[in-house]
C-alpha cells in the first residue's frame, strides 16, 4: 500500500513539474488579412478617390515611392 501511494505522488509530481517547466506552447501567430494591410487600404483609397474624380489617371504604384 505504501509502495501505490509512493507511485500516485511520484506521477502527480511529475505532471506537477512537467506542466510548470515543460515545452510550451506558442500562441498562434496572427495572420493579416487584406483589410488590416496598410498598403491594401492605401490602393483602395486611392481607387475611390480615382473613381470619384471621374478621372481614369492617377499616380501609379512606381510614383508612390515604395
């Protein structure tokens, strides 16, 4: 009897260790979609102000500076 409970804290101790300095595990990194992509909304800006000018010119993407 004495040797089972030897052995229940033996594996509670070692789960015990395992979780505090065990491998963690990393959070997910975060994937950008199109809507939080600057360069994304800056194209779209500029497509509504091209449309709402009525005009079809407009800075290409070499003019701005990128």
């Amino acid at each position: 009897m004495l040797y089972l409970l030897a052995l229940i804290g033996a594996v509670t101790l070692a789960v015990l260790l395992w979780k505090a300095y065990g491998p963690t595990s990393r959070p997910p990194t975060r994937v950008m979609g199109p809507d939080d992509d600057p360069d994304f909304l800056w194209k779209v800006d500029r497509e509504v102000h091209r449309r709402r000018s009525g005009d079809g010119t407009g800075e290409s993407d070499q003019d701005r500076g990128d």
